[in-house]
C-alpha cells in the first residue's frame, strides 16, 4: 500500500515489443523463480467446467468484464495491455483518480486479464496497473492462468465508488486506486499503480484483532493452504518475487496477505 517503480530483474524475459498483446510481447516467468514448486493444481473436472460454461452462455445479462468465456475448453492466454481509453478514464476520474494524485492518467494502462476462477470456468477481468509495469503485470497473470490458480474477480474499484473496504468484502483483485496507505496518510503503493491486492478473502490484512475484510478470519490458518490463497512457494508469492516485488506475508505486522508491491511497501 506504498509506492515505488519496477527494477529491471533477471528473472522476466521480455520478447521484442509489438503490439501490446501477450500473444505478440510475452512476458515469461522463470519455473524456478521464488523458494519452491507451490503445489500442483488439479485439473477442473471436465463437466463442472462445461457446466459453467453452459451456464455463461445461457446467461446474456452477464455481459460484464469478469463474464465467464464461453469457448469449448480451455482458451488460450490472450490478455492484453494498452493505454487507458477514454471511457475508462472519464469513468475513473473523481472515483478512483482525480486531481493532485501521484501519477497521471497517461501514466497508467489497463489490463483486460482472462483468469481462472473458483467456479473451473474462465473468465476475464480488468486492472489499472502503471504503465511502466503492465507488461510485466501481466506475465505473471499468465502464469497464473497456466496453473489454474483461482481468482475470484477482478474488476475495477470504481465499481465501488473506489471504496477499498466494498471492493474487499467482494472479494475483488485489484490495482490502481488513488489512496492513503490503511491506518495512514502517506499515498498507498496503489496510488502509483504499482501494487495488486489479490484475492482479499483468501488473503486477509491482519492486523492485532482486525482482520479486512472481515470474512477473512476463516483463513488466518496459512498452514490449511486452500484454492486461491497466497502462501510461500504458491504461484503468486513466486510470480511477484520473479518481478522483484514485496509481499505484505512476509511482513511482521501487519500481515498483508493479499498485498504485492514494487517497493514491498
């Protein structure tokens, strides 16, 4: 919930720039990056992932970024990244942006992700990294996507009225939201676009007696490691560390489970 700017790190190799989809500038995270193998996920069992998919599609109101895909299978990885466009920056501003904050909208990219979630089917959300760490950003969301790590949703926090605690108890992945740290009044690392908050239930803020959100106490038992949670050696923990990146678990207090950021603040 800091600030701080992506060093450039041995572990991410960048193909020659293209355009700005993965599918033309991969992002690749090194296998061995991070203290170990985090545990294998298994395969979604082929008629609860058709299921869901049947559901998708049988459910056109559901329009929605984080919509489930409805292709056969499992789709390719095809997130991309690119400046922000003039919706979403309208959207935005007097919400999650506005005048004074640490970084202009010029210096922010949106991410359009595809992600597993807990329901086996494959859906696709929205972040608002930095620019300068987007395509980086979106490496390790690939990776991620490979292994089949679950996320919930993800969706931008103006769908909140860029209320951190709504997007919380929701349950969202997010980014860029220009804020004081919690408990502060320095500028978060997310005003800067350089943090993600990753499954927030899974991955509460703990804190003595406080726990955000507060459905997070049925996961302050990091040992009982369940779907989506980020633990030492997962594909999170080892993705953002390939990145360089700070994870709020390892911090002594608070713990930040669901908090990656460049400057590990």
């Amino acid at each position: 919930m800091r600030r701080a700017w992506l060093l450039c790190v041995p572990w991410i190799v960048l193909a020659a720039c293209g355009e700005s989809s993965v599918s033309e500038t991969e992002v690749e995270i090194a296998a061995d990056a991070g203290p170990a193998d985090g545990a294998d996920r298994p395969e979604p069992p082929p008629d609860a992932a058709d299921a869901s998919l049947r559901d998708a599609a049988a459910s056109p109101a559901d329009s929605g970024p984080d919509a489930a895909l409805v292709e056969a299978g499992a789709p390719a990885f095809d997130g991309t990244q690119g400046a922000l466009p003039p919706a979403v920056r309208t959207r935005m501003t007097g919400s999650s942006w506005r005048q004074g904050c640490p970084v202009s909208l010029d210096g922010l990219a949106l991410l359009s992700v595809p992600h597993w979630g807990f329901d086996a089917a494959v859906h696709r959300g929205e972040l608002v990294v930095a620019a300068s760490v987007a395509e980086a950003t979106l490496g390790v969301f690939r990776a991620l996507y490979d292994e089949r790590f679950p996320i919930d949703k993800m969706r931008l926090v103006d769908e909140y009225d860029a209320n951190d605690d709504r997007s919380m108890a929701d349950n969202n992945t997010s980014a860029f939201n220009c804020r004081r740290i919690t408990g502060g009044s320095s500028w978060s690392a997310h005003s800067y676009g350089t943090a993600i908050d990753l499954n927030p239930r899974q991955n509460p803020y703990v804190k003595g007696a406080t726990v955000l959100p507060p459905e997070g106490s049925a996961f302050l038992d990091r040992t009982d490691v369940r779907p989506g949670m980020a633990v030492e050696g997962s594909g999170p923990v080892r993705g953002f560390d390939a990145l360089g990146w700070g994870w709020g678990g390892r911090w002594s207090s608070p713990k930040d489970y669901q908090h990656f950021s460049a400057d590990n603040r």
